[in-house]
C-alpha cells in the first residue's frame, strides 16, 4: 500500500508511547482520514514493534515509514507549529485550543504542523508541553475525563481532515460510507389493497368489535400502517405474511 500524496498534514507524534498496540490503533486512526507521518519518541518497547501491526488494521505503511527520535525536541525540530495535547493544567502557560480551532490553525498555518500526544498512562511531562505553541484540550465529562491514545489522535485527525477538505485541498480524498439507496413509497392502490386484506381479516376474528368503535379503530390502523412511508417491497411483503396467516394451518407431523 502507498502512502497518500503529501498534503499540509500535521505530524503525529507519540511522546514515550508505552503499547505496541496503541501505536497501531493511533495508526489506524491517522490513516482513516488522511494522515500519514508517524514519529515515535522514545518509545518504551523498542521500535518496530510486532504487537503493532495488528492493531493497526491495515495502516501497515504509516508504521512501516514511522520515524523514531530520542527526544520530543528532535522529533519538531523541522516544525514551526508545534501542538500538545494535555487534560491537564501544566505550570507552563500556554494558549488553549479545541481540536477544531487548532485544526483551523493547522490548515491556516505556513509551515510545518506538528501535534503531541503524551504516554497512556501519565500524558505529556511539563517540559513536553513547554515546546509547544498551543495546548489542545477536549472538552470532556468533568466526572470522566478518560481518553485514550487512538481517541485522542483520532478526534484530532477528524478535525483536521474536516478543514483540511473545506480549504478546497484536491489532494486529499475522503470517501462517504455508501448510504443506502431507499426505494420510493408504493403507490397508494397498493397500499390499499393491503389495507383491504388486512382488514377482511381481521373483521371475522372480532378485531373490530365493538362495531360503535370500528370507524376509530380502522383509522388508527390506517394511520399506525401508513406512518413508515412502506415502499412496494415493503407492501408485498406484508401482503405475503396475510397471504399466509389466511391459509389453513398445516398439521403438525
């Protein structure tokens, strides 16, 4: 598999990531919508590594072209925008953005972009974040701010192919899962016809009884049945199942 054309995409970078499936997952994540680069700092298993592939479901080249650094500084240093993500409050003081306005910021920007995601289970060190312009924050729960690696790569990533597409970027090409085709509604005689069976049905067995609310219950039937918009599959199909509850039941063996 061959990587997308290069667009003005941001680069990902995992700060001492600690699982081998999570870079995979935060892999798989970029790749959905378009992102490619992948550098990994520190990261604590060793790189490559094997628990990462599978994971990644598929985003074989973003790992396979990942880069790894020693540090966070070596990992920017070709980046003039550079942005770390944190829940936290950091004694380093810094412009807070959502992942929408920093995605704006990104696609806005000249210049090489690049985002920090801390390890999984303490997040970025203070001296991480001082390297950085800007802090990305989710707005979260308060009572459970929980997100996880590919989540929280995942929500950037989104973000950023969202304006990235709506600055009239040719170069990157995200598809619509496809959307089912919906018949149209059937026709109203068939529809009647249905209605017709249903009710000559229903008649002999007393459904309608007491005759006083017969119109009333007609019209609620009518209306609990028309409410769908059934197309002519739809209408046949019912058609079929009173086909069947009229027959003679067949003996049991």
């Amino acid at each position: 598999m061959s990587l997308p054309s290069e667009t003005k995409a941001p680069v990902i970078v995992l700060v001492r990531p600690q699982l081998g499936e999570n870079i995979g997952k935060a892999a798989r994540a970029m790749l959905n919508f378009g992102l490619t680069e992948l550098r990994l700092v520190s990261p604590r298993d060793g790189w490559p590594n094997p628990s990462a592939g599978p994971a990644a479901a598929g985003a074989d080249a973003v790992l396979q072209h990942a880069q790894v650094f020693e540090t966070v500084a070596d990992a920017v240093a070709d980046c003039a925008h550079v942005h770390a993500t944190t829940v936290r409050k950091r004694d380093v003081v810094k412009p807070v953005l959502t992942p929408e306005q920093a995605a704006v910021a990104i696609v806005q920007a000249s210049g090489r972009s690049a985002i920090l995601f801390g390890p999984e289970r303490s997040g970025l060190e203070t001296d991480d974040v001082a390297l950085a312009r800007t802090i990305i924050t989710v707005p979260v729960n308060p009572d459970f701010a929980s997100i996880n690696l590919a989540q929280a790569v995942i929500l950037c990533a989104y973000e950023w192919s969202k304006h990235q597409a709506a600055s009239g970027d040719t170069s990157l090409r995200l598809a619509q899962p496809t959307v089912e085709d919906h018949l149209p509604p059937a026709p109203q005689e068939e529809f009647e016809g249905m209605f017709a069976q249903l009710t000559a049905m229903l008649e002999p067995r007393g459904y309608f009884e007491p005759y006083s609310r017969a119109v009333a219950t007609r019209r609620t039937l009518r209306t609990m049945l028309t409410k769908p918009g059934w197309n002519h599959l739809e209408v046949r199909t019912m058609r079929g199942v009173l086909t069947t509850l009229g027959r003679t039941p067949r003996p049991k063996d």
